[in-house]
C-alpha cells in the first residue's frame, strides 16, 4: 500500500481553516445585522445598499449595455427580462438550464480544490467536498447577497495575496527574473500577437477577440450572478 506523504504544515492548516472560519463569521454577522434577511430585497440585492468597493471586487467587470435595461426592470433575476420580452415559458426554460449549469459548474468547484487537498494532505476528497460546501452554503443561507460579496472581496485579497507571495518566492528560488524571462522564452510561454488563423490552436489574437467577445457577454452581462451583485448598489452610476 503507498504511503502518503503530507507536505503541509501546521500553519497550512491554520490558514485554511482560519479561511473557512472567517468566512462563516462573515455569514453569520450579516445574519444578525442590519434588516437581519428579514425581506428577499434584503436577502437577495442587500437592500440596495451596498457600495461600490464589494460589489466591483467581487464581480472584477461589469456590463454597460445590459445593466440600464435591469436596473429600468428593478428586477431581482436576469430572467425577468425573458418573461416580459418573450413569456413565461422561455424564461422558465432559461432559468432551468441556468441552474443545470451552475450544479455542474458547483461540482467541478467542490472537487478540484478537494482533489489537490487529498494529494498533498491525505485528506479524504469526501470530506473536503463536504467540509467546503458546508460553510459556503451555510454563509450564503445566513447572510445573503451581504455575505457573499464580503466573503468574495476577503478571498480575492487572500488569493491576489497568494500569488504575488508566489511569484516573489518563486523568483528568488529560481535565481531572479532573468531566469525566470529566459525559463519562459525557452519553453516558447511568451507569445504576443499570434494571429495564426489555426481553429485548434489554443491562444491566438482571433481566439480571444471572437471567442472571448461571447464568453464575456454571457458571463458578465446577462449571467444571474452577476447581474445580481450589480444590481445591490444604489444607482445604475455606481454599478458602472
């Protein structure tokens, strides 16, 4: 039987847990404060209230087209907008095929962390999978949109943190950015301005034009999530 060898440290852990914790602790005061997510405009858009900084750190791009038809609905879902245009039918259909997507995107989520956490912990990916979705359910559950965004601005800065503490460490392992550059040009990682009309080459300027233009219109301009946070600040001008 192999053994498994664990290459985290007690400080690993602490900081892991410390992240499930604190973001529990998030959920958990917007639970308490405030309206107390008495009303669903509370739980669902944060009473409007929220500000700026939250919302564009969590959602890092927004939509200028998109988000005046939204906030002219005063809707809470994306798919208001289906049903008032077209019918019930075609917003229900969407909505439908919008949370099929999201179980399988939650999936994908859950056991990627919890695949990596088993090979250099030993823990079982059970009990990752279970463990994370707990508290980011129980979060969610408790504090509401609220919750949410603070959590996402608290882990965008712990994982912008962790990068750039990479990076450095990575660097200076290595000998310094010389290395580092030379490393990069060497195994061809430094390309600019590939405009190779080749459909199964995987970057290129066309690729990321043309195939980016529709991912970032579905992800950021009409995809639930996102309209969501967008529509928790006062006014359209802060959205923007």
């Amino acid at each position: 039987m192999a053994t498994v060898t664990t290459t985290l440290s007690f400080w690993d852990y602490f900081v892991f847990g410390l992240m499930l914790l604190i973001s529990a602790l998030i959920g958990i005061y917007h639970h308490f404060s405030g309206n107390k997510q008495r009303t669903t405009k509370t739980y669902l858009l944060g009473d409007h209230k929220m500000s700026v900084f939250p919302v564009a750190i969590s959602l890092m791009a927004t939509a200028f087209v998109f988000l005046p038809v939204f906030f002219q609905m005063k809707a809470t879902s994306a798919y208001q907008y289906l049903e008032l245009r077209f019918s019930s039918y075609v917003r229900t259909t969407a909505s439908l095929v919008f949370a099929i997507q999201m179980i399988l995107y939650m999936g994908i989520v859950l056991y990627a962390p919890a695949l990596a956490l088993s090979a250099v912990t030993g823990i079982s990916k059970w009990w990752s999978i279970i463990s994370v979705g707990l508290v980011c359910t129980f979060y969610c559950t408790a504090g509401g949109i609220k919750a949410v965004l603070w959590t996402d601005v608290f882990q965008s800065f712990l994982m912008f943190a962790s990068m750039i503490l990479i990076i450095i460490k990575g660097t200076i392992d290595v000998g310094g950015i010389d290395i580092v550059w030379k490393r990069a040009m060497e195994g061809n990682r430094i390309q600019f301005f590939n405009f190779d009309a080749d459909p199964t080459v995987r970057h290129t300027v066309w690729s990321l034009a043309i195939g980016g233009i529709f991912i970032y219109v579905s992800l950021y301009g009409v995809n639930q999530t996102q309209v969501q946070r967008c529509l928790t600040v006062r006014s359209l001008r802060d959205a923007k």
